[in-house]
C-alpha cells in the first residue's frame, strides 16, 4: 500500500488526522476543544447538534441526520471522544501529532480506539447526504466522555437522561477490535468488568521476628487462588479451539499497595485485580467464590469493587434479529467476512444494552495488528478510507430497516 503526497491527501484522511491531534487524553481530557471540533462538523454537514451535560464539563454531543418516518425508532452511531494515556518515549513519533509514515500509517493516540470511527461516521454521513440520500430511519452520532475510565460520567449517566429517551435508539453501533487477519471482527456481547481490591489486615511488628498471622501471608493466599482460577480458565481456553477470549473469564493482578519500611510489618497490604467476568457466569456465585477465597485465607480479609457491572446482555446473531439480518446482509453483499465474538474488553454498548438497545461493536479494521492502548498506536489510511466505505454501504441498510413489529 502506498501513500499520497500531502497535496493529494484524502480529505476524510485529513480531518481523521485533525481530529487526534485533540488531545482528549486522560485523566485530563480536553474534552471543550473534542466539543468545538464536533459543533463545527455539524455545521458543515448541515445537521442539528445537541450538547448534554450529564456531569459538570462532561458533554456527550449527539449530531442528528433526521429520517422520513418519524414514527420509526432511531440508528445510533455512538463513539467516545476521550483516549489512554501513553508512554510517550516508547513511540516513534508524537502521538498527538497524527504522524503520516512514507507508507500511509497514522500514529497517534486514538488512530484505532476510537477516533478513527467517529470520522468515519461523519464523513459517510457526508458522502449518503452530498449524493441526495434520505431513509426513513434518524440517524444519531453519539460523541460521549469518560469511556476509558468507565463511563461513569459519561454514558452511564446519558442512558438515564430524557435527552436519551426522546432519540427513540432501536439500534446502536459502537466500537469494536482490529483484526490482523482479512476477517472483520463484530462484538455481540461483552464480558462484565470486576475490579476487585482484596485488603488484608493482620499483626503488625518488628520485621526481625516471625510474627504470625500477618497481612502479608494472608494476601499471598487469596493472591494464590486467584491466580490459580486465572491459570485454570487460560488452560480452558487454549484446550478448547472453539473458545475465543471472551468466553472465559480473564483476571489480572494490576496493584500492590502496602508497608512503610523493611523492618516493619505493616498491618494492612493490598491487592487490585481486574476481572472480566464471561457473560454466562452466575454472578452471585462468582461474588460467593470471591467470598470464600477471602475467608479461607483467614481473619480480617476483606473485598471492595472499584467497578462491578452486573447485566451483562447478548445481541441476538440470527436471522430472528432484523438489525442483524441487516448488518450481515450488507457485510455478505460487500464479500466481508465476519468472526461474531464476545468482546473481551468493557465498551459503551453495556450501558446501550442494559436499557434495551442491541447494540453490535464493530471497528472496520481487518489486516490490522490490535494496537488500542498500545505504543505506537496507528492505522493505515487505506483501512481507514476502506470503514467509510463500509458504513456508507451499511448506515443505508440500518436505517432503511422495515418498521418492528413493535413499530407498528
Ligand atoms: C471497565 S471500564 C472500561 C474501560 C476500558 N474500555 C476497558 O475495557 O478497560
Ligand atoms: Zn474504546
Ligand atoms: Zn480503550
């Protein structure tokens, strides 16, 4: 794949690179100029823009493209505007700066989650409505804050909004994963994040000693049986091929807190795990096992969550579901395969689903290493033309979609 010259460069390929340079990076995101930026595209496409502040400084801004019958429920486009922090000495180039190499990749932070997909919404919008198009259903583009940290501020808090209710959402599309292979990956479900501090108090004392029952050894046994779940649910997915990751429960041991100095024992340590529950655990039992590898490590063992998502909702896969016939109609026209997943990560579509939207995550990258979140973000200008392409093929489809049988 080669690149054009700058002269020649696309205009979607320029407004993508525009649009990372905005540095809505956590935890300090400038969310106002992401706002700004997203007015201004409205205005050029000729569509309403609504601001809704869900938190003080936290806008989810929602750009409508009405359709011609109002009576019908809505598309949603959604994406997020804020992006993770990075490592700035481990890149090659800037990753504000949307650095185009001789062959075409754009490094920046967001090049793949998610900023490329809020373009590419916009500009196939641009591309249908310049060629005269009108169907029947509205299509809304959300731009929301806070993903990465939650959604707590950010989507959480717009599905419960009047603003949210009178968009009428029958359907949403929100993002996905790259993938490396020539197949394209669609998330139907997603697994629930649990984060998990288990802190551990015990007797404290002269580090010289051999003191019993210590805060220390009683976390070394509750770390031990987490990770040995961990180890058993990695062998569960490398002995089954048909398992992807998403099906089996992942945890990571991300945090050790605790101690004041060597020689002193201290009385409470601390240990942070990030858990993504499988969306066909039982809860309540999993909340049971946590329960008891606390108790079995001994007295004054304790868990709190730092998230805790509990409704985990699946998106229907079959002809039964219309917005799927729909979507997968249009990838089989366009001769693109599809590999349906559970995403292994926590996406805005939880908090879409939960309130009764079916919402698929699709992020059109296929021949793309999965770089979210990673040094040296980037994405090739091809692939990226290539998504706008393919929501201009599917946004017709979606919003064309006959009334339910609940519509009419
Ligand atoms: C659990 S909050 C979501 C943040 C991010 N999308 C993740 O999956 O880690
Ligand atoms: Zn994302
Ligand atoms: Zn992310």
């Amino acid at each position: 794949m080669t690149s054009k010259g700058p002269e020649e460069e696309h205009p979607s390929v320029t407004l993508f690179r525009q649009y990372l340079r905005i540095r809505t990076v956590q935890p300090k995101p400038d969310y106002g100029a992401a706002v700004a930026f997203l007015e201004e595209r409205a205005r050029q496409l000729g569509l309403s823009c609504q601001k809704v502040e869900v938190a003080p400084g936290y806008v989810v801004t929602v750009l409508t493209w009405p359709g011609t019958n109002p009576t019908l429920s809505s598309i949603l486009l959604n994406s997020h505007t804020d992006v993770v922090p990075v490592f700035k000495e481990y890149w090659s180039h800037d990753p504000f700066e949307a650095f185009k190499d001789s062959e075409g990749y754009i490094y920046a932070r967001g090049a793949q989650d998610m900023k490329c997909i809020s373009i590419q919404y916009l500009e196939a919008v641009r591309r249908l409505k310049v060629e005269g198009h009108q169907f029947p259903r509205t299509i809304h583009m959300t731009f929301v804050p806070d993903e990465e940290v939650g959604g707590h501020q950010g989507m959480e808090l717009f599905v419960q909004r009047p603003e949210f209710q009178v968009l009428r959402a029958g359907f949403a599309l929100d993002e996905g994963l790259a993938n490396p292979t020539d197949a394209f990956t669609v998330f139907y479900s997603e697994r629930s994040p649990w984060w998990v501090r288990i802190t551990s108090t015990g007797r404290p004392g002269h580090g010289s000693r051999f003191i019993e029952d210590t805060a220390a050894e009683k976390l070394h046994k509750v770390v031990s049986s987490i990770l040995a779940f961990r180890e058993k649910e990695w062998q569960r997915l490398q002995s089954n091929p048909h398992l992807k990751e998403g099906a089996v429960t992942s945890v990571n041991l991300t945090k050790l807190e605790g101690g004041v100095a060597y020689n002193v024992v201290p009385a409470t340590m601390s240990a942070s795990f990030d858990f993504r529950v499988a969306p066909d655990v039982d809860l309540k039992a999993f909340e049971e096992q946590l329960q008891s590898w606390c108790q079995a490590a001994g007295e004054g063992v304790t868990f709190e969550f730092g998230q805790k998502w509990t409704q985990p909702q699946v998106t229907p896969t079959d002809d039964s579901n219309p917005w799927w016939a729909a979507f997968s109609g249009v990838c089989k026209d366009l001769n693109l395969t599809l590999e349906p997943e559970i995403c292994p990560a926590a996406t805005d579509s939880r908090y879409l689903r939960a309130v009764g939207v079916p919402a698929l995550g699709f992020s059109p990258m296929n021949r793309t290493p999965v770089l979210l979140h990673d040094h040296d973000e980037r994405l090739h200008e091809a692939v990226f033309l290539r998504g706008v392409d393919i929501y201009t093929h599917l946004l017709p489809a979606l919003a064309s979609v006959p009334a339910l049988p609940s519509e009419s």
